[in-house]
C-alpha cells in the first residue's frame, strides 16, 4: 500500500528554505519586495491554521555585492564576511517588512555549524526558536556568514534548513527553489528525465542523482537538496522541493502544485540520536571490516576488534563516522576513545584494553546508544 503524500495543510511546524535567487532581483541587486510579500502572505494563511513557521534565507551577501562594489564572481572569504555584515541588516529588514505587513513580528538568527555541532549550543538554539514560535513570532534564520570559516561552515542553506527542521522536530521542510523537484536526471541535458513526485527512501541511486549547482547566486544545487533531504527524513520530517518563483509559492504547494516529497523514514529515533544523525561535521572516521558492518546492521555496538583504520584528530565524545573499506557510510556515533587511543586499541578483543593502554575504559569504541546506522 503506497503511504499517502505528507501536506503542509496538516503540518503543525514547518521549516521553509529560500535561496538568494528567490530573495535578490539579479537586476538591482535589490530584494523582492513583492514576491517577499505573498511569502508572508502565505505564512500568515498558515499561521492562521495554528501552524508554526520558520523561515531559513539566503540573500545577505548577494544584497550587499553591487554596494560594496564587489561585483566579480569568485569573492575571497573577508570580502563574502564583509558582504555579510552588510547584507544581513538588509535581508532582515526587508523581512521584517515584508511580515509586518501581514501582522506578524519577524526574529532575526545567525547560526554557525558549531551550534548545532556542539550539544550544548544546539539545545540553547532550540530553546530559543521554541520560545520564539511561542510568542508567535516568525524566526528567520541564516549562517552566520561574518564569522564562519571556509572550513567550519554549512555553506549553504540547504542542509541549514534540514538542521533546523531535525532541531525543532517540524513535520515538513519546504525547500523553494528555481525548479519543481527531483527528475531522473537533468532534464536541460536528458529529454528522457522523468519527474519523481514521491521518494520513498535516499539510496544511493537517488543520491547519485544529484547534479551540480546552477549558476549565478545560488551555493546549492540538487546534491545539497538530497544531503538535506537525507537528514530531514532521517529526523522523522518529511521534505519537498518546489518551484519558488511564482507568487504565493506555499500557497501553491498547499493548493497540490507539483514538487518532490521525500517521505520520513519510518523508525523513530530519539533527539539526542537525531542530532548524532545529523552531524554534518564528523571529525574522525572508523574504517571497519565486513563483520562489525553486518553487527552495526543487527543494532550492535562498534567493538575495537571491528575497526581497522582510525582517521583524523578528535576526543572522546566527538562526532564520527563510520566507514567500510570502499569508503560507503554506514553509521555516525560518538566515540568513546580519543583518536591516539581509538588507533592503539583497533583491532584487538575488548578484553585487551586496559593492557594495551594501562586503564580500563569502554569495551566498545562507539556504544550502541551514542551510534545512529544510516
């Protein structure tokens, strides 16, 4: 029996995407006063429904190029910070505008990977957003672009909006987005493409699907959306993509217009496991063979005797992924050991801890609690 297709109608929160493409007239440079319109427009029909909205955009840096004279493609990394600073104070007054107009208060939040990296800086900015819906306001959230590094980053929104979605629990993420979904391949360059309305579940041929990003304003692209749609779903949060460039987009999309809905995967998880899951920055990796890949499989721990090759530099409780010898994810969890001492006991019996290192810590690498397979 197929599983009825998820509706923003009966949604009780929702997280919705929207990219610099969408916000900016490439013309002027200048936001899109209008369109920003019927986006709030539909955020108050929804609101109206008792349903929470929050709002993750793009457009700070592409507000502010033609100001700063910064009109190249390729910009160094001071010059996007700068653009930033400058930017947001714009993206978020056309926002508050564009709400105030139907209302309704807008919030402004900067994010960083780190804060929904680190556990305690994610539980913070979840309880603000929650304090946030329960005052009735509109969050609108983006990076945080003027201090975030080319290396700690989300780098685009996308995957922003599937952290945000995973961190308040919202039954839907709506990415809007100069297309109308997922098709079989790019159908500028395949006349056979065929459109996918429903994907049930991320397997790697879905994955495989994903091309490369658009030119102009955009950081995204179809690879992004599926990395966002694989953490959203993994959350228990269904997903569309959807065209974004007409007027009154979510209206559209309550109304039946075409998209793409990736379904939510069916097994609950726990928030902390949520969060485990959707960890975008892993800071080692855990090559294992093929028997602690079939143990993983069947719910068990990751025992030292499993891992054959300990990558990269990271402490106990950090963040890891879990890798077999061609390089496939299996898993993401948190180590029990530092990398020096993960390295040290790979590959030997549980029972030869505490000689191989002089204490005695944990018969598993990454515990079964703290491990999340994918």
């Amino acid at each position: 029996m197929t599983a009825p297709l998820p509706s923003l109608a009966a949604a009780r929160r929702i997280v919705v995407k929207i990219g610099s493409a969408l916000v900016v007239d490439e013309q002027d440079a200048a936001p899109r006063a209008r369109w920003l319109a019927s986006v709030a427009a539909d955020v108050a029909a929804l609101r109206a429904r008792g349903v929470e909205v929050v709002i993750v955009s793009s457009g700070a840096i592409a507000l502010a190029r033609r100001a700063l004279g910064l009109t190249r493609r390729k910009l160094r990394l001071e010059e996007k910070q700068a653009a930033a600073a400058v930017g947001q104070i714009r993206l978020a007054g056309a926002w508050a505008e564009a709400l105030k107009g139907q209302g309704l208060n807008a919030a402004q939040l900067l994010l960083t990977l780190e804060d929904s990296e680190d556990r305690r800086r994610y539980l913070n900015a979840r309880a603000t957003l929650g304090t946030l819906l329960d005052l009735g306001c509109i969050p609108v959230i983006n990076e945080n672009d003027t201090v975030a590094t080319t290396e700690i980053r989300f780098g685009d929104n996308d995957r922003l909006g599937a952290r945000v979605a995973e961190m308040i629990a919202a039954d839907a993420l709506v990415l809007l987005s100069d297309i109308d979904g997922l098709d079989t391949a790019d159908p500028r360059n395949d006349p056979g493409a065929a459109h996918l309305p429903v994907v049930e579940r991320i397997t790697d041929e879905i994955m495989a699907m994903g091309g490369e990003p658009p030119p102009g304003y955009s950081s995204g692209g179809m690879r992004t959306k599926l990395i966002a749609a694989r953490i959203a779903t993994g959350a228990g949060c269904a997903m569309a993509i959807a065209l974004g460039k007409r007027d009154h987009p979510l209206q559209a999309l309550v109304d039946g217009a075409r998209c793409t809905w990736f379904l939510p995967a069916e097994e609950g998880r726990s928030a902390r496991k949520r969060w485990i899951a959707g960890s975008l920055a892993p800071l080692g990796t855990l090559v294992v063979d093929a028997g602690a890949a079939r143990a993983l499989k069947r719910g068990s721990s990751l025992l030292p005797a499993g891992v054959r090759q300990v990558d990269g530099q990271f402490h106990r409780g950090d963040p890891v992924s879990v890798r077999d010898a061609e390089g496939r994810e299996l898993a993401r969890g948190l180590s029990a050991y530092d990398a020096e001492d993960a390295r040290r006991i790979a590959g030997s019996r549980s029972d030869a801890i505490e000689a191989i290192l002089g204490w005695r810590g944990r018969d598993e690498i990454v515990h079964r609690d703290d491990l999340v397979v994918l």
